[in-house]
C-alpha cells in the first residue's frame, strides 16, 4: 500500500457502496442538522426565560430521553426492520422540528413545546442512532469496518465544528425558526435517503421478552471478552471526557485569557479528531486492533496531561488536539472490533450500549473531573485528570489481554476455514 492511501483517510465504502453512501449522507446532513437545532434550543429557551437553570433543564431532558432510548433502540433493532425503524424515527423527529419551527414564530412561543420536542428528539435520537450502527455491518465488507468507522467518525467531527458555527450565523440573520426549518429539511433528507436501503430485516424471530433481551444483550457484551473489553476500554475513555469542566476556571486563573481563548480551547479536541479521521487510511490494515486501542487512549490521555502541564495556550491547544486525535483513533477502532466481533442477533442491543456511552460520555467525565477538581488545585487539575487516564489504560491493557491479542488475520483466517468447512459440508 502506498504511503499516500495509507494515510489518507479510506473512502473505499463510499465507491464500492451504493447503500453505505445512502447512510453516510444520511447521517451526514443528520448531524448537520441536528448542530442547527443544538444552538437555537438553548438560544430561544433562555431569550423566553432568562434562566440559565431552564436552558440547563432542556439539556437534561434531551440527554435523559436520548440515554434511555439507546437502549429501546438496541433492543427494537433487533426485532424490527432496521430501515423501516430509522425512517420511522427520524420522520417522527422532522415533524416535531417543523412544530418548534411554527412555535417560534407564534407571538408567545410556548417553552412546554420546547420541553415535549427535546423528549421527542431525544427519543428519535437515540433509536435511529443505534439501528444505524446495527446497519452499517450489512452493507459492508469486514475488512472495510475500520474505514467505514472513519467516515462515520469524520461526520460527527465535520458536524460538531459546522453545525453550531453555522447555526449561530443562522440565528443572527433570519432567528431561531430558520435553524428549526433548516433542521427539519435535514431529517426530510436523511429519512429520503434511507429509505433507498434494501429492506433490512432482524436476523430472527424474538422469542424473548423485551427485558429478556435486554439481558441476554449484557450477558454476551459480558461473556464475550472482546467485546465486553471493548465496551470496558470506552467507559474508561468516557472517565475523560469531562475535561471541559476545567476550561473556564483553568483559562482565567492560569492562563490568564478570555472568552475568545476559551473558545479556541473547547474546539481544539474537534480539530484534532478531524485530523484524526483525515489521516486513518491505515487503520484498514491494522493487524493487532486491540493493541492500537490502547495506544489511543494513551495518546487521549497523554494530551490531556501535557495540555495542563503547561501555562502557555499555542502548547494548551496542542495538548487538547493531541486529546482529540487519540480519542478519534480509539473510536476509530474500537467501532471496527465490536462490529467485527458481535453476531447479528445482538447488533442492535450491542449497539445500544455502545451508543449510551457515548451519550453519557459526558455527563460521568464530569463528574470524575468534578471529583479531581475538588481534591487539586485547578492548576494541576488536567494533569492529575490525564495522568489517572494513562494509569488506567495501562491497568486495561495488562487486564485485557483478550483484546490485547485480537489479531485480524487470524480472525479472518479462521472464518474463512470456517466457510469453506461449511460449503463443503
């Protein structure tokens, strides 16, 4: 392979897939929107209130109805057409988009509509979020999964950057009612979109109750030490997610800077995801996956503890980059050894815990940066932060050794033994 594809990220699925470039524009113009809609909820509940504690109210009901739909969504992915379950949800979430649109443009918007809209997207959210990563694995080669988790990655890094930047331009000039209207034409594209898959059935018929599943789901995720490794390895990584909880207090008393800096410093993760996934055309050829997991909590950690090492911002910046490229690689690989790893019956509930996490992500770093927080002065606070994360990823790596020792060849090797043993029969 040449060094150039070896560093560029692989669009491979993209020119062989007619259907995974269906569901990488789906989730694509999603996000897109979704950043639209993410600025002008807190914006309009906060111009309707002027409380701070209301904007912080909608953000725990979206979150909360989001954290729990996951896992409905694992469970319905797994029973239901996985298409028809994805266009439901995300045609429901347009329609309520297009109620926060009338809502706002009403002489008194009403703020009881912005709560029942969170409850609705949140819920949408969180099904169709976890059904799609239950999808991808159909309509892709295994050895492909590493590069479809890059593009899936380089979506979610170009929308966090786009989205809300566009989003409060967007508000400036046309008012809250234009982001809801652009967020619903999003979804409108996005259910158009996955509506052109084939019609993807569960693997089964459910002979389980739905909390049985639910159970039987964790009891694999448990039994299995890959994957329950890989979801052990993203609950450490979710430990360091609450490092923007430092930002305000670190910015003001060490660094010395203001809102303009702090707004550098809460980006900088993004741009060095986004290099991340820009630059992951040889995760495709990874031969030990578990290792490289590893290696990128490591390097999140690491640039956590070098951003806070330092009193000089050009170094913070690289620091918190550094963060976000680990932490890109991680996911990067780890959506790649779940996906290889689960049997389609259990996608979509394996798929609800992934997705939990990363809802929850943020809520449990913070409070673990909280704790830190209170027991350091700010000062060290991102070292002790980043170093108890480099101390617990060396404990994984020598607790796991299963996935320390996942070896793809080998895999492939053997299912290949396997297939052919069966056609022979």
């Amino acid at each position: 392979m040449a060094l150039r594809d070896r560093l560029l990220i692989d669009i491979s699925p993209l020119r062989t897939s007619r259907e995974f470039r269906y569901l990488f524009t789906a989730r694509a113009v999603s996000i897109l929107g979704i950043g639209f809609l993410m600025v002008a909820l807190p914006v309009q509940m906060y111009d309707l209130t002027g409380s701070t504690t209301q904007v912080a109210a909608v953000a725990a009901v979206f979150g909360a109805a989001t954290f729990v739909a996951t896992f409905l969504g694992g469970v319905l992915a797994d029973r239901c057409d996985r298409r028809r379950l994805i266009m439901l949800a995300r045609g429901t979430a347009g329609v309520f988009f297009a109620v926060l649109a009338i809502n706002a443009v009403l002489p008194e918007p009403q703020t009881w509509v912005l709560y029942l809209c969170a409850v609705v997207d949140g819920v949408c959210g969180g099904i169709s979020v976890t059904a799609l990563m239950a999808v991808t694995p159909s309509l892709i080669p295994r050895d492909k999964l590493a590069a479809a988790g890059a593009l899936v990655a380089l979506t979610g890094n170009i929308g966090a950057l786009a989205g809300p930047a566009l989003g409060g331009v967007v508000i400036a000039v046309g008012g809250v009612g234009v982001n809801y209207t652009v967020a619903a034409v999003a979804t409108a594209v996005t259910t158009f979109c996955i509506s052109r898959l084939p019609s993807l059935p569960p693997p089964g018929r459910a002979r389980e109750s739905p909390v049985a599943s639910v159970i039987s789901g964790y009891k694999y995720a448990l039994g299995d030490r890959v994957v329950g490794g890989v979801l052990i390895a993203g609950f450490v990584s979710m430990l360091l997610a609450g490092w923007t909880v430092f930002i305000p207090e670190y910015a003001t008393e060490v660094l010395g800077v203001g809102p303009s800096v702090i707004g550098l410093l809460y980006a900088a993760p993004a741009v060095g995801a986004l290099l991340g996934s820009l630059t992951s055309g040889w995760t495709s050829t990874v031969q030990w996956s578990g290792r490289v997991i590893f290696g990128g909590m490591l390097i999140s950690a690491t640039g956590l503890a070098g951003a806070g090492a330092t009193a000089a911002v050009a170094l913070v910046v690289v620091g918190l980059a550094t963060h976000g490229f680990g932490d890109t690689i991680t996911d990067i690989m780890r959506y790649a050894v779940i996906q290889r790893g689960t049997p389609d019956k259990y996608r979509g509930r394996i798929a609800g815990v992934w997705s939990a996490q990363m809802t929850a992500g943020a809520s449990i770093g913070a409070i673990a940066a909280g704790a830190v927080s209170f027991l350091v002065p700010i000062s060290a606070a991102l070292v002790v932060y980043g170093l108890i994360g480099c101390v617990l990823t060396l404990v994984l790596c020598a607790w796991l050794r299963t996935l320390r020792g996942v070896n793809e060849r080998t895999h492939v090797n053997e299912e290949v033994t396997a297939a052919s043993g069966r056609s022979a029969k």
